[in-house]
C-alpha cells in the first residue's frame, strides 16, 4: 500500500467549523493541511515533498502558477506584439504609417507574435489581444478620422472587431479593436482605413495582454 | 503570543488524517504554521522577501515573450563613391535582457524574404555583455522554402534558430548580405520576434486541474478586504497539546485558506459562486505594501541597424546621408542638446509600483568613427507620466558598441503608456554631425 501524502483544493463548509460541530478528521486535516500543501506548491512552484509534487503542472509544463490567467494566478498586463515608430526626430527611424490617399484608402499589417501557454478557456486574460496605438493629423486643418480593423482568426476574410481614430493634432485611437489569441503563434491582419479627407499617420501600434482575470 | 510560522513546510504525517484518526495538535499546529509560511512567501508580509518567480523555489518562471516586432523596411545598398562594395550587414543589433532564473534556450524568427537562395542567408549571433561572440554566428532553418520561386530559386521566408541567453543584458545580432540598388523585390526586413523555446508546455503529470469540488453546504467566503497579520493569525496559545479543537481557531484557518486561494490562483474558491475579492483588494498585489516586484520584460525594439559586419557604418554621412543602407539605419541629423525622438513604443504596462519605478529602457549603439563619439550623447524616455533623467552611453567592453541605460522610466500601472525614446547632445554644437552614432536598437523592461 502507498501511503499518499494529503492534498486538497475544498474548503470547510461553514457548518463544518462552527460551535460544537462534530470533529471529523478527515475532512479537517484533508481541507486544511490538505489545500495548505497545495498552496504551497503553487506558490514556490516546487514539490512540497520529495516526491514530484501532488498539483497538477500549470500550462508551460511546470508545476505552480505562471501567472497565465486563473486559476494559474492572474495575469500580469503586457504587450504582445508591436509597431514602434516615430513622427519626427532621428533619420530615418521607423516612421508612423502614412495614410494619405484619400477616402477609402486601406493600409494593411501584418502582425504575427507567440502567445505564451494559457489555459484555453472563454474570456480568460490571453483570451485576447487589443489594439493600442496612435494617429496624427497630416497638415494644419480639419479632423482626420481612421477605422483600424484586426481580422482574425481565419484571415482578412473572417470576422473583425474595429475602432476608431479620429484627431485635429496627436490622440490615441480607440480601444475597442482585439483580436481573439491562442497559444502559440498567431497571425493577424490589422487594417487602417481613411474615413476622412484629411489624412494621418498611424503609429505607434501595438497588442496587448490587457486583462488580470478574465475580459 | 508567537505568530505560528513553520521555518519550510512540515505537512502532516499521513497517517494523521485518515478517517477517524485523532485529531492531533501536531498537524493542526503544523498546517497553521504551513500556512503562514505561504502567506509570507506570496505576499512578501512580516519581513519575508516575497516569491519573485525566479524559479528553485522562488515561484514558476513567468517566461514572457520578449520581442515581437513588426519593421518593415527595404534592405537595399545605395551605391557610389565611398560604399564600393555588397557586404554582410547586421540586419538586427538589440539589446535583450533576460529575467533571473530564465537563461536558456530562446527561439528567433528573423523575416527578411529573399529570392537570392543561399548568398543572402541570415546569421545570428549573440554577443555577451563584453560583446564577446557567446553564440554563432549561424545561419537559421528556414521555416518556408517553398512559395513563390524565381530564377534564383524559391522565395526564402522566415529564418528560425535556438540560441542560448544568459541572464541580464546581452545582444542579439543578425547578420545578412545586403546588395546594391538590390533588384530583388523581397530585399525587406519584414518582423522579428524572440520567445522561449516551449519543449516542455501543455506536458501533464496526471494530477486534476485544480477548482473542482464535492463540497456540499454553504462555503464561507474569502475576505473581500484581507489583512490577515491582524485578521487571521493564529497563535501558540491557540493550539496547545490537550486544549479545546476551537471552531475560533478553525473558522479564521478556513477562512485564510480561502482567501489565499483566490490570492494565490486568481480564482474563485471551489464551491463557491463568487470571486470576492473584486472590490477594494481586486486581487491587485499592490495593495501590500511589501509586495515583491518582480523581474519583467516588455518589449524588445529594432531601430535601425546596419553597421557592417566589418564595422563599416550604416551610411557614408550623418548630416545628408546618400549612400549606404538608407533605410534602414537610425542616427541624430543634428548635433544640438535639443531633445530628439528616436521612437515611441504604446504598450499597456503591468500593475507594478509606479512611485519607485522599476521600468528600464536600454538603448544599444554604434560609433563608426571611434568609442569616444558616444561621450557627450544622452538618452532619456518620457510618457505622460513624467520624465526619465537622460543618462551617457557606457562604452561596451572595447569595442566601438554603447548601451545608454535609463532608469526609473515613469509610467501609469494598469493603463497603456506611450513611451517616447529621446536623444539629445549634451553639449550641442551648431547642427553638423561631428560625433557619429548608429542607434540600433532598445529594450523595455522591470527591473527592481
């Protein structure tokens, strides 16, 4: 017979720790020293005793929580992909995108970047990625105004979510647009369309990780 | 009254906690003192250091993606009187920086397409932080060979290799032949990125998931407002050998387990409906005073490379540059103390201490003309948070490469932050380039 050491993830019920409620062994030892074992291996992430450890391996393979979204810890915000760019400054650098061909003029993207492992779930953190990202206006007058769309996951022929971006001077663009994320790499098409006569830069961009628990 | 604590984990004998064993003061003591010990190592309470996920015991690594940029940018030699010659340029030159606890294998994809078959593979190379070669170079396996094929042969796509980090700051280097007024339509540096290698994820050791229960009643829930030094404790007194099983001692030992769990997991207690802490502790680990920051990185940025691999500079001048890799090379026009962006990078940033920030932007660059070029340039970053004091190149061992550190760069938690990386000379000049630097590349980065 191998004895197993205990561990646990229930609770006491409130019924179970009141006044004068009968001792059960089990269910107190199992509960408490129980979960306190398993805290502790999530925690430090390494076996409570010499035996390979008595919690299940979080998503990248490893036992303890990685922060990837519960219940592996809450996630920690964080980009995943970027466009770095710049206005003006040093030559040449990476410059903002230009978008400048009049109503209706599409720029595209294309943004590919590895997911860290996650738990797959609906809503849970790494669930999505979301676009930030700024525009400016080209010349001295008027409103630019920009839709910026990120298509995914089955290319620029499946569905997108989008937002806008509209300025008379430098402002961020909204963040409404995200693209759904899976572990592993993932690739997607953002789309910068001009909606006003008035042209703009768009840039910096970039996708972020923007949720501690779940969207 | 001692605070109960274990020094490392005790556990309980196994079989102290089978059905209709004693219920002994040993592993009730015990499991008060485990659980102590957890609470201070997660939240970095009663002068413990807190757990920095560092590995060995220091919490799981977090292993983050490093870098994932998109460039975009033609990769074609101008010709003429000074750049005589196709050579190898280093494509990409950054700086990376590793968290404690997470050297080793990385994987890089480097897309520059070409149609020029083998005469135009990429190379990678790492160089320590003496800039001494660590690894390669070597060239990469190619992820696509196939596609579009010309009468060089097919298209050649993404470049993949493993190469092996070291913690801190080291460099990164790719390196591809670059050809005059190239005719080659795929002569571009399209995106580069740089992760972990995941030999190892999604592997199981057979163990449930954690969060199912077959609890049945009514769970008391976590605390929505959680100081358990004064809330929860448990004491010598309140565990003694042939004293009472206290449902005092039981139901605040419930309840703090209950509550690290949602701490701890991020999740809500199995068997009960709600997460709690959504309110006034909302899970932010910012709301104890003593909590660990923790090594973090955030991006990694390519500016403009293009320094030969012979050291030859990117360009032939630095004022009106006409000849060399002209798109793709990054370097002030001006030789003035007024502030200049070289980029700006919008990221959502963590929700880590801003009072004493620990976000760091390296910036990596090259002198052509000799090591003393760099003294009298500084570089700074701000947001709309504030302003980082500008900072002097440090010369990086004896070669002619600089990594200009700036430190304590402010930021908003929790919110998204353009960062704007600035350079400026510090004794200015008139406006002609007389002190030439290539600025090639930056690293975001926490580091407390």
């Amino acid at each position: 017979m191998t004895i197993q050491r205990i561990v646990s993830t229930e609770p006491l019920t409130d019924a179970e720790v009141r006044s004068m409620a009968p001792a059960r062994a089990r269910r107190l030892a199992t509960s408490i020293a129980g979960r306190a074992r398993a805290l502790y291996e999530l925690t430090l992430g390494t076996p409570a005793y010499d035996d390979g450890g008595a919690t299940p391996l979080n998503p990248q393979g490893s036992l303890g929580i990685d922060r990837s979204g519960p219940p592996w810890g809450d996630a920690h915000l964080h980009p995943v992909w970027s466009y770095a760019a710049t206005l003006q400054g040093v030559y040449p650098g990476i410059r903002a995108i230009e978008v400048d061909g009049g109503i209706g003029t599409i720029i595209r993207l294309r943004a590919r970047w590895w997911c860290r492992p996650f738990q797959m779930a609906p809503s849970v953190p790494y669930s999505r990625a979301y676009l930030r990202g700024m525009i400016s206006r080209i010349g001295a007058s008027g409103t630019a105004t920009v839709t910026v769309r990120v298509y995914g996951p089955s290319g620029d022929r499946g569905p997108s979510t989008s937002t806008t971006g509209s300025t008379t001077g430098s402002d961020a663009i909204g963040t409404d647009a995200w693209t759904p994320m899976s572990p592993g790499w993932n690739e997607r098409i953002i789309e910068i369309e001009q909606t006003s006569t008035v042209g703009s830069y768009i840039g910096p961009l970039s996708l972020n990780q923007i949720a501690r628990r779940s969207h | 009254m001692a605070r109960i604590k274990s020094t490392s984990f005790v556990g309980s004998p196994p079989r102290d906690v089978v059905a209709d064993a004693s219920i002994f003061r040993r592993w009730l003591r015990d499991a008060v003192g485990d659980t102590a010990l957890t609470y201070d190592k997660v939240t970095g309470e009663n002068t413990t250091t807190a757990i920095r996920h560092t590995g060995a015991g220091d919490g799981c690594q977090l292993r983050l993606p490093l870098a994932a940029q998109h460039i975009d940018v033609p990769i074609i030699l101008e010709g003429g009187a000074v750049v005589v010659g196709e050579e190898d340029f280093y494509v990409l030159a950054v700086p990376v920086w590793i968290a404690e606890g997470e050297a080793g294998p990385y994987r890089l994809t480097v897309t520059a397409p070409t149609s020029r078959g083998n005469t135009a593979t990429l190379k990678a190379e790492v160089r320590d932080s003496s800039w001494n070669v660590s690894y390669g170079p070597y060239p990469g396996t190619y992820e696509d060979d196939g596609g579009t094929v010309t009468v060089n042969g097919p298209v050649r796509e993404t470049a993949t290799w493993l190469v092996t980090l070291g913690e801190g700051l080291q460099y990164l280097c790719v390196s591809r032949t670059c050809y005059f007024a190239d005719a080659d339509p795929f002569a571009h540096l399209v995106c580069w990125s740089l992760d972990h290698d995941r030999s190892f994820s999604g592997e199981r050791n057979g163990v449930p998931q954690a969060g199912g229960s077959s609890v049945v009643g009514d769970v008391y829930p976590a605390s929505s407002t959680f100081t358990p030094s004064t809330d929860h404790d448990t004491y010598d007194e309140e565990v003694t050998v042939d004293g009472p099983l206290s449902s005092y001692v039981l139901t605040r030992l419930n309840r703090q387990l209950n509550t690290l769990w949602e701490y701890v997991t991020g999740a809500k207690l199995p068997g009960n409906n709600a997460y709690q802490c959504a309110t006034t502790w909302d899970n932010n680990r910012s709301s104890f005073a003593n909590d660990g920051l923790l090594d973090f990185p955030m991006a990694v940025v390519a500016l403009g490379s293009m320094i030969a691999v012979t050291g030859k500079p990117g360009v032939n001048s630095y004022t009106a540059p006409t000849e060399g890799l002209l798109d793709w090379v990054c370097f002030p026009q001006t030789q003035t103390t007024t502030n200049a962006n070289v980029t700006s990078a919008t990221m959502v940033c963590p929700s880590f201490a801003t009072g004493t920030s620990a976000l760091k932007c390296s910036v990596l660059l090259h002198t052509p003309n000799g090591a003393a070029d760099a003294a009298n340039w500084r570089f700074r970053v701000s947001s709309s948070a504030g302003t980082a004091t500008a900072v002097a190149p440090v010369q990086i061992g004896t070669s002619n490469m600089h990594i200009a550190t700036v430190t304590a760069v402010p930021f908003t938690a929790s919110s998204t932050n353009t960062l704007n990386v600035q350079v400026a000379h510090s004794v200015g000049g008139g406006g002609a380039v007389t002190e030439e630097i290539e600025i090639l590349g930056c690293a975001f980065y926490f580091e407390p």
